[in-house]
C-alpha cells in the first residue's frame, strides 16, 4: 500500500494546503494511515510523550505564532488524555485543528465488539472542551470537513475543533484526486451599529471612563486600536492574566496587571463608565466577585454566552479587533469633545500613579523584599521580545500582576488552570517560532509539583533540539496550596511532595541542567538563553503570595 493514496493522504494534503507546517501528537494503532500518509508530504512532526502535553504544545505553537495548532491523535486512551488540554485551548480561545483517529466504522454506533480502544461516543467526550466535533465516514469528505474545521477554529471566539476519523477510512485506497488548493478564512463578526453609537454616546459624558483589556483583546489583535481609544478617553486601562501585553505597561494610563488588588478594584468601582473587552469579569478578574461597580458597563466579547453573565451592562457581540476599530473610528479625537475625564478633582494620569504607588505600599507591608526581587531578577534577564509561559505555580501568580511583558508575550494556563502547560507549551512556541523564522529561544517556568505533569517532553526537547530554558522553583510541594489550607485551615494537608533531583533528572534525558540560589536566577538564565537547545534551571526556595485583597485587609 506504500505506493496507493489513501484517507490519511488527503488529510494531510489538505492541511498543507491549508497552511500547516507542524503537526504535534502521538501515533497510535488506528492513527497508522495519519502517520504513513504524513511521510510522503511535508508536515514537520514532533512526537511528544503524552498526549495532554501534545495538546498543551499545539496550544503554544499558537499562541506564539498565530497560526493554527495541529493535533494528531489515537483513539480512546489517546483520545482522552488530550483532554485536559484541550480545555485550556478552548477556556482561553486558541485555534486548533484536532484530527482523532476512531476505530472502522463496523464498530460503531456504541456495539460493544470488543474492539481495542473502543467508546460508545468517542466525539461527546470532546464536546465540553472544542467548538464543534465531526465524524467523518468516507474519504470523500476528508478535505471539506478539515477546511470547514480550520475554518471555525479561526472564527471569533476562536477554540479547537474536533475531527474524528476511523481507521479504515484513513487506510483504504481512495479515488479522489490529490488536494491542491484548500480556503479557509474567518467568519466576519463585526459590532452591530447602534451598539456602537450607544457606547459612543454614554463615553461622550462620561467624567471617569476605565478600561479593563482581557485575554480577548490579544486574540482579536485590537492592541492599536486599544491604545487610541484609551488616548481618546484619557481611560486608565488595567489588563488581566490573559490580556497582560494588550497595553503598554508603562503608559501614563497603565495600571499594568494588579487585578487581584483591592486599590485596584476601588478604582474600577467608581468608573461611570467601564469597558470590558474580551472578559467575563470572572473570578479573578472581579477580585474574585467582589467587584461591586457603580457605573455603567459596556462589556465587548465574540463570546456571546459572556455578555452580561456576572454583570448587566450594553453587551456587543462582536470580535475584539473589529469592534475596537469601529469604536475608536467612532469616538471623536481627544481634546475635541465630550467631558474632560477627572476622578474626583484628580487627573487620570495622576490617579494611576496614586493606585501604582498604593498598591506597592501594600507590597512593602507584607515582608515580601525576596518574592519582589526574585520576579525583578527574572525580568531583568529575559530578553525584551522573549516569549514565556508560565505554569499554574507561585512564580505564574505573581507573574499574572507583576509581569511587564515588553516586546515579548506572556501565556500562561489562567483559561482552565490545569497544571503541566508551561514546558510544553514553551516547546511548541518555540517550534513555530522558528518554523516562521523568528528567534526560538523561550523560557517556561513550573514550580516542581506542576513540573512533574511534563517532566516527561524533556524526551521531546532533547529529540528535537528545541531552545526551551525550564525554570523549575521547587519549594517541595504544591505551594499555593499549601498557602491556602494554611491560611485557612491552620494547617497544610497532602501538599508535600517527594520529587526526584530535577538536575540529575535532566541530565539523565542528556539535557543540561544546574542548581543555583535564589539571588543567582538572573545570571542562571542569561547562560541557558545564551546556549543551545534545551536547558533546565532549578531554584529551591520558598516563595509566599502577597496578602489576598478579596478578603480584606
């Protein structure tokens, strides 16, 4: 059969028509045609360990490229360890493109044949964490359904979407031809007028406009767009995890990421009119629902489920990119019309200034000199454009508030918060990075619970000779955690974790590692970035989190 077409030649044809250039996953007995078809084209593969960290890569080849992730999976156990990842492309709105393998088509229809990897519905356990799930029966259909699916997964809100097809469907000899030419461009969601003259119109008087930029905002691109409206109003502008980049962070109107900060609340709170782009004013976005705003909210998402569901407000459907544009084509220029913005006598630019400084007072209070230095250190080493991402850990925490993110990105697994996405998220951004031809070299950082989730692709970065520098903070248990039983119980329970000796660990893969003191992190990293192909970093020490403002002072 090397010599005859076959279904899984048509997938990859039609991928590669699409524009695809690396594809991540695992092979797998019924994804055998996907895999055999792949090495008569040109799709670069790179084999992960575990599926969840293949989902976890194709998310980071992303994010850090914008292009379309590409997942190839086995069936059943293949299928569902992907899971967990793929909740965090679809929480966080990453395109991707998920080709599962299923058993032959006598199998299914839930017949219990006793067939290896065999589920009664293999798509419905895909169906809370991707857009749209197929099933495709005849090879006929292969090229059609992938570019419909491309074409969703790049629609706003953008996510994953699944696409399932059985083995001998991607095994039998087929008669279509090869595909030469595949379209797939994003469905327009634009903002509909009269919203956006209404929000004109409540902007127009308003005396204490604010702006909170979410996650949404990156992934409609509407930083340009952002910035002048933001210039427009004289509106302070606050980013969350996920937005943190959509604004500069040393803007006058910059009050960068503090989110979780009750100064920073306050502020939002007393806003008459406060726009909220790509953001369900979630758990912690709210301060964790403590936001209780007196003024009126204009909230912008492509999501429409999102709209008004923490908050009333004028909700406008629309992609994040579109609607800012017509927004700020619409706002007449500054200085030109409308209120002169003053928070009570006091000037927006001096406002952000007073919160920055109340918030780093707060800091100050709370003993926390070494957390402050360590993230500065970190900062101060990673090159301006770096890309990171960041693992659910102390360090990403802080990172979430204090990280300027330059000319870099910041990603990091706030959409479902699943451990285990930092390294191999990092591996896939720095494989599209280079695949576009832009410097690879990122840096991951997991504390030593969360790195044990992947400690396994150091397999995968050293086969591939990937540029990924893993900073590893190992405070000997699921730190956060920790702090919060402490904190609230008195005492920690099932925190503590035995660990392997992370150097001797990566060094064992052959990847070279060392083991430095806190206050050596930055000279550490600056000799990983400088080196090549992966590296690893661990710091033992204990970090603590600045005090919860949620629950008062």
């Amino acid at each position: 059969m090397t010599d005859q077409r076959n279904g899984g030649d048509l997938v990859v044809e039609t991928l590669e028509a699409l524009g695809a250039k690396t594809v991540f996953g695992i092979p797998g007995q019924h994804a055998l045609g996907l895999f055999d078809a792949m090495g008569r084209g040109n799709l670069h593969f790179v084999s992960s360990r575990v599926e969840n960290n293949s989902a976890f890569a194709a998310d980071g080849y992303s994010r850090a490229t914008g292009e379309v992730g590409v997942l190839f999976l086995s069936t059943g156990p293949g299928a569902l360890t992907s899971l967990a990842g793929l909740q965090e492309a679809y929480a966080t709105g990453v395109p991707m493109v998920v080709v599962a393998s299923q058993i032959p088509l006598e199998g299914l229809g839930a017949r219990r044949k006793g067939m290896l990897h065999q589920l009664d519905d293999q798509k419905a356990s895909a169906a809370n964490v991707t857009k749209s799930q197929r099933l495709i029966q005849h090879a006929s259909g292969i090229p059609s359904a992938i570019q419909d699916a491309w074409t969703e997964a790049i629609s706003s809100p953008q996510g994953p979407v699944w696409i399932e097809i059985p083995q001998n469907v991607l095994l039998d000899p087929i008669m279509v031809p090869p595909v030469e030419d595949a379209l797939a461009e994003a469905a327009d969601n634009p903002p509909r007028v009269e919203l956006i003259r209404e929000a004109v119109k409540w902007l127009s008087t308003a005396e204490r406009p604010a702006i909170i930029a979410g996650g949404g905002t990156r992934r409609g691109r509407a930083e340009k767009s952002l910035l002048s409206i933001a210039e427009k109003l004289r509106a302070p502008v606050i980013c969350t995890p996920g937005g943190n980049g959509a604004f500069p962070w040393s803007h006058e109107l910059s009050l960068q990421s503090w989110i979780e900060d009750r100064h920073m609340t306050d502020v939002l709170e007393d806003a008459d009119v406060l726009i909220v782009i790509g953001s369900s004013l979630g758990e912690v976005t709210s301060n964790y629902f403590t936001f209780e705003p007196r003024g009126r909210i204009i909230q912008i998402d492509a999501e429409p489920r999102v709209l008004e569901s923490n908050r009333p407000g004028l909700g406008i459907r629309a992609d994040a990119g579109q609607a800012l544009a017509a927004l700020d084509e619409a706002l007449a220029p500054a200085g030109t019309a409308g209120a002169s913005p003053s928070w009570h006598g006091t000037s927006p630019e001096d406002l952000v200034k007073e919160s920055l400084a109340k918030v780093r007072a707060r800091l100050e209070e709370q003993d926390l000199g070494k957390e402050l230095k360590f993230m500065a250190d970190i900062r101060e080493a990673v090159p301006a454009e770096m890309q990171t991402f960041w693992d659910m850990t102390i360090s990403a925490y802080w990172a979430w508030s204090c990280w300027d993110s330059r000319e870099g990105q910041f990603h990091s697994a706030q959409g479902a918060g699943g451990l285990g996405y930092g390294f191999p998220a990092a591996i896939g951004g720095a494989v599209g990075l280079e695949t576009v031809g832009k410097p690879g070299r990122v840096l991951a950082v997991s504390g030593d619970g969360s790195s044990m989730y992947s400690i396994s692709e150091l397999a995968t970065a050293k086969q591939h000779n990937i540029p990924v520098t893993w900073l590893i903070v190992d405070d000997g248990g699921y730190g956060i955690l920790r702090e919060y039983m402490v904190g609230a119980f008195g005492k920690a329970t099932a925190t503590e974790l035995a660990r392997p000796d992370f150097v001797k660990l990566a060094e064992a893969f052959g990847v070279p590692a060392r083991r430095v003191a806190p206050e050596e992190v930055g000279d550490a990293l600056r000799d990983g970035f400088a080196a090549d192909g992966p590296n690893v970093v661990v710091v033992e020490t204990l970090l603590k989190m600045f005090g919860p403002t949620h629950l008062g002072d």
